[in-house]
C-alpha cells in the first residue's frame, strides 16, 4: 500500500490572493469538499487488506498453499507494490489535470479494477488486477494531503484535517478484514468482498462528482482563462508544453525521494521508522490469525475482530495528535517561532509506550491461562502508537522542507517506504511465528521499534545540528 502525503505548506502562489482562491472559500464549503475526499480515503483502502478475511477460501479456490510461506497475500503485497509506484507516476498528473478531474478519471479505473478482482478465474489474474488497483488507490486516497493545503492557509488550521486524514488511511487499512469477515459468515464465496465494494464504490461515485470540488488555483485560473485562444486546450503549443511538463514532473518525482532518503539522514531515519510502524498494520493482519487461533482456538473468521481493537487505539491516537499539535502551538509561543522537533514531544511516548510496550504485551499475554483481553489490550495500544508515529512523522518531515522545493518529494519517500515494509513484512510471518515461537516473535519486533524508537529522541536532542548541515532543510533549493 502506497501513501503519500504531498502537502504543502500553504497554497502560497503568486495568485494566491486571487479571489478563486479556495482559502477564500466558506467554512462549510471546504468541509463538504474535505469530507467527501476523507470518505473517499477509508473506503478505498479497504480494497487493500480486506482480501485477508478470505484467505482460506482463496487458498482453496485456486489450491494455494500458506505453509511454509503464506503466498495468499501475494495479494496484499502486489496492492501495496503498485501504489508505490503508482504514487510517484502518477502524482504530477494532478498538478496539471486538476484534483477533480484527475481524481474522477482515477477513481473510475479503479472501480474498472475491481471487477476483473471479482470475477477472477485463477490467482495470477488476482495478482495482476490488484497491483494496478493498489496504484489507483493509493493516488486516490492520498488526494486529500495535496488538497489540504489549499484550502488552509495557517497550520493550525491544517491540523484537525490531517489529522483526520491520516486517521481515515489507517482505518481504511485497519479495519477491512474485520467488517468482510463478518460480511462472509453468512456469505458462501469470497468473490462477495469484491461485489460488496463494487456496489460501496459505485454508489460513491455520483457523490464524488457532485461534491468533489477543484482545489488548485492555477488549475481554477485555467478554467477561468479557457476562453482565450492562447491558454486553450486545443493550441498545439500549449498541448506540447503541457507534456514536456508533466513527463519533467514525472521524472522529479520518481528520483528525487530516492536520491534524498540516501543523502539525508534525518530522513533515511524518520522513513524507516514511519514505515516500520504503518508496515505493522499490516503485520497484524496476519499474525492475529495465528495468535488467537494457536492459542486460544478462534476460528479464521473470528481471529480478524481483534483488529478492531487496533482500530479503537488509531482513534485514540488521533485524540493525542490534536493535543500533540497544541503543544507544538505552545512551544512556537514560547521560542517566538516554530521548532520542528517539538512536533515528536508527544510521538516518543507514544512510540516506546505504545508500539513498543503494546507489541510486547502482545507476545507475552497471548497465553491459554491468559484471558484473550490481556493481548487485545496491547493490539491496542500499538494502534495508538501507529497513529501517533505516522501523523508526527509526516508533519516533521513537511516541517524541516517546508522552506525548499523538496518537501513533496520527501514526503513522498517516507511514503514509498512505508508502502514497501507493508507489501514485504507480512510475508515473514508465517516462518517468523513458526520458527520463533509466537513470544520470541513478538519480542524480536518489538525490540525492533524500540531501536527505531530511538530516532525522535535524537533529533529532539541535536535536530538543529542536523537542521543547519542538510542543504535542503528550511531553505530554497534549486529544482
């Protein structure tokens, strides 16, 4: 799964005043805008790991085998694989056909993905379908992050919508196996994940086209401007500028996060820790299955409500990133001016107490003498954390490049990794927990986050050092 969080620090053009501006826009009219988008975040994640719930029948389906490699959630890594990529190609293609239009245009490919999903007659044609379906939602779910920004000018208006945002792509990822578990207890085929979300999906769409509105000032500028022969859409000049653009936005897009994860430490770090910590939503999904059926005999189906549990901690953590964001408010009064590290104030408790402490309390409670609440308790509590980690994260990295040219492309690193530890981390589990042991498992991953946990504490601790020797940090940098 592929998310990227290109927000800008402001919708600062040169026609930034102009009266188009959605800035200018009423309070009502940019939530209805907001929320349509955030609806349209949760819901098209689903697609992602709701597939999970079906496993066993899928296995069966098409004589696939998960022992000792658990080769049904090829279908889940070729879904994060092609948002990876599809993210980074097809980004600039909304800078220059607009949110509206590219995301509608988007949207309808995706819901063309879905069907050959349902229909599907062997396992290769799932894999392929899911990979060019992962790409489109990806694309469509990280639409609200550009669009943010210019509807709200100041930060902290922008808090609660990213927040939310934010919220909604790890609910979306969270929570689909156990909504379709449920749907297929009383379902004989998992093809009906896939009907279910073709009617979800289709009934969006009309809402989407009605309320979805354009939110890029030089795309509302063009609108405006569509009369005049010069910025037509039919002038051959304009057509072929317009092209040679997009393919140079593409080509940025696709090396820069590369080139700055490899050269900026802070970033390298801050990336594998968002990652690590997004990349265990999708972990659970498959280690709950052999926790609660190994040790406390749940049935497949009834091993996925544990997530919910996860999902309640991500709501929780949402509560703390508003709190986190006060604190931030606070600190910037009292420096006389903002300081980018106080943004992880609240994310290392949350990382150390909540991912680290819940994980181990997720190994070693999952006992047969234990109640299965003790366990549920610490899926919780990573969920927290999880969301804690990766709101921090984000906000911390559009911080330190809000200044410079680069802040999409960072942001878009830390997304990229995050897409590739949740494709790729899942796949250990069957031979982690089986040759492990369930506790030492655990306990392996947790020790892992604790490392990585490390990361905040020493950038709140020398983030300034590492601040005034990063060429692209706070200030403007060539394209």
């Amino acid at each position: 799964m592929a998310r990227s969080r290109n927000a800008r620090p402001s919708g600062r053009d040169d026609e930034g005043d102009s009266a188009l501006s959605p800035t200018k826009w009423t309070p009502r009219r940019k939530w209805t805008t907001a929320c349509t988008a955030l609806a349209a975040t949760f819901l098209v994640t689903l697609n992602g790991t709701s597939i999970t719930a079906a496993s066993s029948q899928i296995d069966a389906a098409f004589r696939i085998s998960d022992a000792p490699f658990p080769n049904s959630y090829w279908l889940v890594t070729s879904w994060s694989a092609g948002g990876a990529l599809g993210i980074i190609v097809l980004l600039p293609l909304m800078e220059d056909l607009g949110v509206r239009t590219g995301f509608l245009v988007f949207y309808a490919i995706f819901l063309l993905t879905i069907v050959p999903q349902a229909v599907a007659q062997n396992f290769a044609t799932l894999v392929v379908t899911r990979f060019f379906s992962g790409g489109c939602a990806a694309l469509l779910a990280n639409t609200i992050s550009s669009m943010i920004p210019d509807m709200w000018a100041t930060d902290e208006e922008r808090n609660l919508p990213i927040s939310l945002y934010i919220l909604m792509y790890l609910l979306g990822s969270t929570i689909g196996p156990p909504i379709f578990a449920g749907a297929l207890e009383y379902l004989d085929s998992w093809r009906w994940i896939f009907y279910i979300q073709l009617v979800i999906y289709g009934s969006l769409l009309p809402l989407l086209y009605f309320l979805l509105e354009e939110t890029r000032i030089k795309v509302l500028i063009r609108h405006r401007n569509r009369h005049q022969a010069s910025a037509g859409p039919g002038n051959p000049r304009t057509l072929g500028k317009r092209a040679s653009s997009i393919l140079q936005r593409v080509w940025r897009s696709a090396t820069r996060p590369l080139f700055l994860v490899c050269t900026e430490p802070v970033l390298f770090a801050i990336t594998l820790w968002s990652a690590f910590s997004f990349g265990t939503v999708f972990f659970l999904t498959q280690s709950v299955a052999q926790v609660y059926h190994n040790v406390y005999g749940w049935s497949e189906g009834s091993t996925n409500y544990t997530l919910i549990a996860v999902s309640i901690g991500e709501i929780v953590g949402w509560l703390a990133t508003l709190y986190g964001g006060r604190l931030f408010r606070r600190n910037e009064k009292r420096e006389s001016g903002p300081v980018p590290e106080a943004r992880l104030y609240i994310a290392i408790p949350a990382s150390v107490i909540g991912i680290v402490g819940g994980m181990f309390i997720y190994a070693w409670a999952a006992r047969a003498s234990i109640s299965w609440v003790a366990p549920t308790i610490g899926l919780g509590l990573v969920g927290f954390g999880i969301q804690v980690v990766v709101f921090t994260g984000t906000e911390y990295i559009t911080d330190l490049y809000s200044a410079s040219s680069y802040v999409g492309s960072a942001i878009s690193a830390v997304a990229a990794g995050e897409s590739i530890v949740a494709g790729f981390l899942p796949l250990s589990t069957e031979r982690l927990y089986t040759d492990l042991h369930p506790y030492w498992a655990g306990t392996l991953l947790g020790m892992i986050a604790l490392l990585l946990s490390l990361a905040p504490v020493l950038f709140v601790w020398r983030g300034k050092w590492f601040r005034e020797r990063s060429p692209f940090m706070l200030a403007g940098g060539a394209t």
